[in-house]
C-alpha cells in the first residue's frame, strides 16, 4: 500500500501547478472574451456615466494586475467571489448544484458501463464479423453526433410524439414538493424518504438526459473492452483454461472479462471527467439545474466570478478523479501495489 500512497502523493502535487495554470489561464480568458458584466448589468439603455460608475462599483476600472491579485487573496481564504446573477456566493451556487450534475453524470456512465461491456465482449468474441464491422460504424457514428442532437431527438421522440417522457423541465415536476433534501442527490434523498411517488418522477426525468449523455461513452468504453478482451483471450492462461475443457462461459466471464475490467474501469473514470464538463449543453436543452447549465447563463451575462469558479470546480474534480484511478489501479493490480 506504500506504493498506492506514494504514487496518490505524487499527483496530488502534480496536480498543484495544473490548477494554479488553469486560476490564471481562467481569469485571462474571462477578460479577453467579449462582453462586459458592467453593461451587461447596467440596464436596458445604460448612460455612459453609468456603465463607468459600475465598472468602479465592480472595481473594473482597476488595472488587470491588481483585479488579479485581489482574486488570488480571496481565492487563498476560499472565497470564489460573488455571482451577479444570483447573488450569492459562487461557492454556495456550486454546492447547490453540482450534486446534480453528478448525479446526471454518474446515470449516465452507470447506463453507458451497462451496455458498453457487455457489447465489448460479444464483439471481441465475434472479431472480424458483421457485427464487429457495424460496431466500428456506430460507434464512430455515436461520437460523431452532438450532444444537443441527441438530446433534441430524444425529447423529440419519446415526449413530443410517443408521449411516455416526461417535460424536459428539470428534476421533477413543476407541481412535485421535493423530499427532504439529505445529501443533495434527489433520487438518494428520495429513496431515503421512502418518497415513492416523488423516486417515480426523479427517474423519470433522469432517463432522457441520461441517455443522450451516455451515447458519447458508450463507444470508447465498448472499444476499450473489446481491445483489452481481445488480449486477455489471447494469452496463455486462457489457452490452457480452454484445453482442461472449462466450460466456455466460465472461461469468458470468470477468467477474461475479470482481468480485462481493470483499463476499462480506468477508461471509465476518464470518461466520467469528460461526461462532466460534456453535459453543460445536455443540462440545458433538459432545464437541468446543474454547474453546467448555470456556468453557461454565467458567460452569457459575463459573470467573471461565476465563469471562474465553474471552471476551478471541474479542474479540481478532474485532479480528485485522477487521484482516484491511480489509486484504484494500485489497489487491483498487484504489480503497482508492491511498488514502493
């Protein structure tokens, strides 16, 4: 375990000058992107007097340097400043919403595991056939699809027209009471309740975002587990697992599938750190109130300190994320466990 430590040690310091990198790349690109939160926020037909007196109420006015400086302080002391949109604190509009961000996301990925390694192994099974040749296609068609497409056409089909969906209107109907919110997470919290009526709903508005969220991981995770099935098959102890005339199942799901599960739960977590920062559109087109959706009404209106703290928030989780995968594959893989 020293070596699991050792290496968590070593990219949780690498990870330092990656997120100091994206605190200053982040507040560059917020004001060189066009748009001023002054005249934003000024009103329908602002004076010029008034757009400056904001400007210095915003302390704008001042040079780049020392708004900088000034962030960095507030930033050391946990303080991501104020959004001007909602008026409060950027880090309690954060925690408000990021766990439905993560719940959105994890769906999704639990969803797109479901179907992706299953797929995998039938394809690697089948390698060099129709269906490994049609995988190959729809897989590059999946990814090759926007997001917002998707999503569009699901709420198209199965609310529009089938009628079985829900309205994309958020987590739960307009006329629901939420249960008692314990963890933040509505479908835990309405499981802790016992709330089925309200578990009923959360789902069902969960399925749609979900779905159009998983299409983009389902064809990396499919092609990492046919890859990594296709080498397990091929090495010597699943030959000699075969000539003792194990039954085929057995040989494919208990000795295969186990040992190639290790860079598909790698992929997996990579993938989950891309679902988050990919489902910012998919958070819109459902009315999802997650960090994605608010981010983007925040570059809308120019909202400097929001459009920091959405991006900090995410380089951060993709630190932890990273952290956690390294962690992972020392705990199931003996070699790097006796590292160290």
């Amino acid at each position: 375990m020293r070596g699991v430590a050792g290496v968590a040690a070593r990219r949780l310091a690498a990870g330092v000058p990656t997120l100091v990198g994206i605190v200053i790349v982040s507040f560059i690109l917020t004001r060189i992107l066009p748009g001023d939160p002054a005249v934003y926020f000024a009103g329908a037909a602002p004076t010029p007097e008034a757009i400056e007196d904001l400007r210095h109420v915003l302390q704008l006015d001042r040079p780049l340097w020392e708004q900088f400086t000034a962030y960095v302080i507030h930033l050391l002391h946990g303080d991501l400043g104020r959004s001007l949109v909602t008026g409060q604190p950027v880090t309690a509009d954060l925690l408000s919403r990021l766990p439905n961000t993560i719940e959105l996301t994890g769906a999704a990925l639990l969803l797109a595991i479901a179907i992706a390694i299953p797929l995998g192994v039938q394809v690697a099974l089948h390698r060099g056939r129709a269906l490994d040749h049609g995988f190959r296609i729809l897989s590059t068609v999946a990814l090759s699809v926007p997001g917002f497409f998707s999503a569009l056409v699901l709420v198209f089909v199965f609310y529009y027209l089938a009628a079985v969906a829900p309205a994309p209107l958020g987590q739960l109907d307009a006329m629901a009471f939420p249960p008692p919110s314990r963890t933040g997470f509505l479908v835990i919290d309405a499981l802790a309740a016992r709330d089925w009526q309200n578990l009923r709903d959360a789902l069902a508005h969960l399925a749609l975002p979900a779905t159009a969220l998983a299409f983009a991981a389902i064809g990396p995770l499919a092609r990492v587990t046919r890859a990594s099935m296709l080498a397990v098959l091929s090495s010597d102890y699943i030959r000699a697992a075969r000539s003792h005339d194990l039954a085929r199942r057995k040989i494919i799901y208990v000795y295969a599938l186990r040992n190639a599960l290790l860079p598909v739960l790698t992929t997996a977590g990579f993938v989950f750190s891309y679902l988050i920062s990919a489902n910012v559109v998919i958070e819109k087109v459902f009315a999802w109130p997650g960090v994605g959706s608010y981010a983007l009404d925040a570059l809308a209106s120019s909202d400097y300190a929001a459009v920091q703290g959405f991006i900090l928030a995410i380089a951060v989780l993709y630190v932890l994320i990273s952290i956690g995968l390294d962690v992972l594959s020392g705990v199931l893989d003996v070699r790097l466990r006796s590292v160290g």
